[in-house]
C-alpha cells in the first residue's frame, strides 16, 4: 500500500509541474500503468495521444477552443441536418427534393448513406462490453437539444429507429468479430433497448463520436471495429473523478480517438493489408519475432499452419480491446500510450502472450490451439505477459 501511495505521489508532482516532463511521465506510466484515481489516467492519456501540450498553462485554452469546435460540429453535422429532416417530414407534400430524386447532388442521396453506416455503427455500439453495465447506463451529461422531447431535431437514434435493416445473417467481418443484422425495424424489445427521451446512454454517446469521425473522414468512413477503439476512450474520460472532465468527455474523447486514428488508421484500410504500413507487416514482425525468442513454438505454429491472419490480425488492429476485459485493455493501453517507439511495444505484448501458452501450444491440435489462441484473456496472466513483454522489448 505503500508503494502505491508513493506512486500516485509520483505522478502528482509530474502532472502538477508547470512543464510536463514527457519522458518520467511515459516511463513512469509504462513500467506500472496510470492509476485513475485523481484522474491521472485521464490526463496521461490527453498528453500521450497530443491532445494536451506539455505546458499546463496552455490547458484551458486548449480544451476551450477544441471542446467549441467539438459543439461547431455537431451543430453542422447533427442538429443542423436532423432540423432539416424533421421539417422535411412534416412538409413532405411540398415540391423539391425527395428520396426519388436522381439528381446526384440531391441530399437525399447522401442521406440514405449516411443512415445506411449509422445503422451499422449503431449495432456495433448497442452491444460495446456487453459484460459491463457502464455503455447501457445514462450519461450525466446529455445533449440536451438532441434528447429533449420537444426538440425539432431528428436525432440519430430516431433515424436509426426509421431505418430497415438490410438481411437476417450472422457473420463475421475482416476483423474476426462476429456481428448480427435483422431485417426489421429495431423496437423497445430488442435486446438493447433505448433509454426513454430525455436521457441518453452512454453507446448512444458514443454513437454520435463515431458517426461525426466518419463524416469528418470521408476517406476512410466508419469500418467496423472502430466502436472497440473508441470506447475505453471514452470510460476513461467519461469516468473521471473531475466533473468538469466528465462534462466534456465526449468532445475530448473524439479528438483523442482522432490523434489515436491518424497512428493506427492504416490497419482499418483494407487495400494497405499488405503495404510497408499495413496490418499485414505487423503481422510478419510478430511471427520474426516469435521465431527469434521461440523458434520451436514458431515451427509447430508453422507445421500447424496457425497463420496470425487467424489471431493476430485482430489482437493487433484493435490494440487488444476484445482480448481482455476493460480493466485489463486498460492496463495494457497505459503501456501502449506511453511506448517511446509508438505501438512497437504492442508486438512484443502479442508475442508474450503466444510465448506465455507455449506449453499448451506445443501439445496441443490445430482446432484447439485454434480456441487457445482466439480465447487468449482467460487463459493468461496479464501481469506477468506484460512483464515478459518488457522483458523481450530490453533484450
């Protein structure tokens, strides 16, 4: 206990210097992971991910200028068009632009894609760590001109509720995560049912990020997965012990996601797989490095054809986030964040984790060495992959 104490004293006198000292704070954060009490992690992660300078002065105007800008664009890309829609609806008798208009520029058009990866977005937050209560939960902090009753906004939760489903399937995506599509209106019974108007979970928060990211985006939209990047993001921020933080979390979540994006967003882009900075590179890296610490553990995954396609694709392009639960992703983003070579360290992470199953691995068939490596969270110590990764990252 006392330890810790002394390590949150630690943090304290770093984060409360007038000029952050970037290197003690990434080390510090790196060797033992961010504490959330007081907010650290919170913190740590706004000046890892180059949303807050190093300066402390500089933090209130920061976070004023971006948390408006933040407000810009919802008001241009949400509440501005949900106006529009709603007075469209009510005035549908009237000449002008409809959904049969063929004209390419008719807003129709973009309309109808817009909802057509709102829809999508929307099932993939409804069911964001379905093991944790926190994403169903009420926010504190509403958009209140989105949710109040007698708002002449159509927001999004009532376009996903006027949108069809397009197929009945059960299916899996490049990422390896399974997903689900119905082909009916979503209703009050379905298995995530909406907060009442007037409130506002904490998907639906989420929701909204992810869907202005993808409009602010064009080149790269929303690619499924993206929902497991975004959301310990969010916790994080949105449980800050300091109020004014947890108001503004969904406007720092988004820049932070945004710096976060423009490190990794290569992984999301198919056509990159395998280009110098695409997934399929970090997967060859893995696999070298597991022949250079392992080379019997990387022959029986050889002679088994266990190819990372099958594991590593997802462990490397989702940082992690569906291999353990929150608390744990975490732990291992406080590393990841503070990494001074930037996400290098997350393969040596994913070679530990191989390295620390090598027994079962050595013994064990293809279809199970399959479940072992698909289902690594519960099978593995997080503490002591951590510290073999540190370990292999030294050597």
């Amino acid at each position: 206990m006392a330890g810790y104490q002394q390590r949150l004293k630690q943090f304290q006198e770093i984060l409360d210097a007038d000029v952050i000292n970037l290197k003690s704070l990434k080390s510090l954060s790196f060797s033992s992971g961010c504490p959330h009490e007081k907010g650290y992690r919170s913190l740590c992660w706004k000046i890892f991910l180059n949303y807050l300078p190093r300066e402390r002065a500089q933090w209130p105007k920061v976070l004023q200028k971006q948390r408006k800008l933040y407000q810009q664009y919802m008001e241009e890309i949400i509440i501005l068009p949900g106006k529009k829609m709603k007075s469209q609806a009510s005035a549908s008798g009237e000449l002008g632009d409809h959904p049969l208009n063929p004209n390419p520029d008719s807003e129709w058009r973009e309309t109808f894609h817009d909802n057509e990866m709102l829809v999508q977005i929307d099932k993939d937050c409804r069911r964001l760590c379905p093991d944790l209560s926190f994403f169903q939960q009420a926010t504190e902090y509403p958009c209140e001109e989105l949710v109040n009753a007698s708002s002449n906004v159509e927001n999004l939760r009532k376009r996903v509720e006027h949108c069809v489903l397009q197929s009945e399937t059960v299916s899996k995506n490049r990422l390896g995560i399974t997903f689900n599509a119905v082909s009916r209106k979503r209703t009050q019974s379905d298995e995530y049912a909406v907060l009442p108007d007037g409130k506002e979970a904490h998907w639906e928060v989420v929701e909204r990020i992810l869907f202005l990211y993808a409009k602010l985006n064009p080149g790269l939209g929303y690619v499924q997965g993206m929902n497991e990047i975004l959301g310990p993001i969010y916790y994080t921020f949105a449980t800050d012990p300091d109020q004014g933080y947890r108001e503004s979390a969904e406007a720092d979540s988004f820049f932070c996601f945004t710096c976060l994006m423009g490190e990794i967003r290569d992984f999301f882009i198919k056509t990159l797989d395998d280009a110098p900075c695409g997934i399929g590179s970090k997967m060859n890296q893995l696999m070298a490095m597991v022949q250079k610490y392992d080379r019997p553990l990387w022959q029986r995954l050889e002679d088994q054809e266990l190819r990372p396609q099958f594991f590593a694709f997802r462990w490397i392009t989702l940082l992690l986030s569906q291999e353990f639960q929150l608390p744990e992703v975490l732990r291992i983003w406080d590393s990841l964040f503070a990494d001074k070579d930037r996400f290098d360290f997350l393969i040596y992470v994913c070679c530990a984790m191989l390295v620390s199953i090598r027994h079962e691995l050595l013994r064990g068939d293809f279809p199970n060495n399959m479940k072992l490596v698909q289902r690594m969270g519960s099978t593995i110590d997080l503490q002591q992959v951590l510290t073999k990764a540190r370990e292999l990252s030294s050597g």
